[in-house]
C-alpha cells in the first residue's frame, strides 16, 4: 500500500528542494498546500496519498472553495496537490495520478493595486522621523520604489551589493538567482543616510554583519516586520488601497511601463522568468492610456 502521508510529503519536499531548486519558502508553501489536502482525505477516512482514487478526489475542489479561499489561492492549492501526485508517479509508487483531471477555478488575472507618485510621496512623508527606525523606513520605501524588489530580496540586501559609485545593486531573486538592478539616487542618498546616522548606533549580530536593513536587534529584519511598517504607514498616510511592500514593486513596473520604458527591459529588472507575468502591467497601462484619452481628448467632454 505505498508509502503512508509523512514519508510522501518528506520525499516531495525533498524532490521539489533538489531536484527542482525551488527556495524554502515555495517549498513551505507546497508542503503546506499538501497538509490542507490530507486533512481533506482524513477527514473521509482515508489512510494514506494511495488510498484514493479519481472520484473521490474530484470533490477536493469543492472543500477548498467552502473554506473561503479565494480563487488565486484555490488554484495555487490543486496545481499543489497536482504536482504531488505527479511526484509519486515519477517515483513509481503509482502507475497513474488520480489528480490530473481536477479543474483548477477560473482566476479572472486581477490587476495589482498600484499607487501614484503622490501617494509614494504622501507615504514617505508620513514616517516619522524623530524614531530611530524612522530613516530606515524611508530609505527602505525609496529602494523599494527604486529596484521594484520582492520585500525577501529587500529584507537579504547586503552592503557589499550595494555597489553605490556604478549605481547598480546586486539582488538575489527566486531560485538564487542573482541580477543586477539599477538604482536611483535618492534611493542611495537615503541609504547613505541610515547607514552613516542610524545603523552605526545598533549593535549588529554577527550574522547579520552585511544586512543593510537591520531590525532594532541588530538582525536581519522579518518580511512581517516590512509588511506591518508599510500597512500602518498607508493609514497614516489616508490611503485607503489595500497596501502590501509588493505594491511598491508593482508600482515601480507600472510607472516605467507608462514611461514608455522596454517591456523586456522591465522584465530583466523585476527578475521575472517568463515574459507573460510581466505583461500585466501592459494592461495596466492600456487603463491609463483610456484614462488619459478619456480626460484629455476634446471629443471626450
């Protein structure tokens, strides 16, 4: 009867870790799509991944779906238990996945919130500054802007890759793989600031001697910890979007699609594989084109 719910998820882990060089984070996240699908599978009595079949397991869809998760995350937890299953028949545990026929839902791509350059500017403005984490915050919003930066390559951003006088930093994206983004001079200048005035007075744990962006424990600061500072500061800054450190990267894309900048180009510095996921923002853009058409055009009033 196979390989029973722990020794599977185990030997997945380690296969989506070697064999497929995804980083810990996707891999949490897959083994914790997995774990959703055996609680689902235990709860109809099923003693194992090999105790079921095509039938039954075409009713999963459905209990994710009751459980309110929305349709992104429906299809990200299916194509999760799809690839598990295809694990287990590379693996020759099973002659063929029962899991291949289950509909994923229909994900309408909802267009990522972005915000202005005046309300970047509002946001900034409301840090304060008199707290000593003050201008690492403003410093961490203008390279957020800057680079468009995923907030795990914010928070991992060493001194030594910071290369100030060429203007550039070295950033360590998805799969470790390393590009080289440009960065503003504003951006640096803030930086330059929170280094020289405000990192000196914490003091930095060894491990995290070449962190740029330390936490009031002079460690590494926590993804949680950017998204809390960012979300308070939107309120603060009677912004009403819904606001994560991920919408400055959204932002930044926009604002150089709009620009007019190279699609490719934009592609190489947000670090995305394929070209498609960097094709929204051409859709965003055809919103504003319309926008401006439609407010500026002498017909249109």
């Amino acid at each position: 009867m196979g390989m029973g719910w722990d020794e599977s998820i185990l030997g997945f882990k380690q296969y989506l870790q070697l064999e497929r060089s995804l980083s810990l984070n996707s891999v949490e996240a897959y083994v914790s799509d997995i774990e959703k699908f055996r609680v689902w599978s235990e709860s109809l009595g099923c003693n194992g991944p090999f105790d079921t079949d095509k039938q039954r397991i075409q009713k999963f869809p459905e209990w994710i779906s009751d459980r309110g998760f929305q349709a992104t995350s429906q299809a990200r937890i299916i194509s999760g238990v799809r690839s598990f299953y295809k694990f287990l028949v590379l693996e020759d545990s099973l002659a063929e996945s029962p899991a291949d026929f289950l509909e994923l839902p229909k994900t309408g791509r909802k267009l990522p919130v972005v915000l202005s350059f005046e309300e970047i500017d509002a946001m900034i403005v409301a840090v304060d500054r008199s707290l000593p984490e003050g201008e690492r915050n403003v410093a961490i919003l203008e390279t957020l802007y800057s680079c468009g930066l995923r907030v795990s390559e914010l928070v991992g951003l060493g001194i030594t890759q910071v290369h100030a006088d060429e203007q550039y930093i070295q950033v360590l994206g998805k799969g470790n793989k390393e590009r080289l983004v440009p960065i503003g001079t504003r951006a640096l200048k803030h930086i330059k600031i929170y280094m020289k005035e405000c990192r000196i007075h914490i003091h930095v744990k060894p491990s995290s001697r070449d962190i740029v962006f330390l936490s009031k424990r002079g460690v590494k600061m926590s993804r949680q910890s950017v998204f809390l500072f960012i979300k308070s500061l939107a309120i603060k800054a009677g912004i009403k979007k819904n606001i994560s450190p991920h919408t400055f990267r959204h932002s930044f894309a926009t604002h150089l699609v709009e620009a007019g900048a190279d699609l490719r180009a934009v592609q190489e510095m947000l670090g995305h594989e394929s070209i498609t996921t960097t094709e929204i923002y051409t859709h965003l853009d055809r919103h504003y084109l319309a926008d401006t058409v439609l407010k500026f055009h002498p017909r249109s009033n």
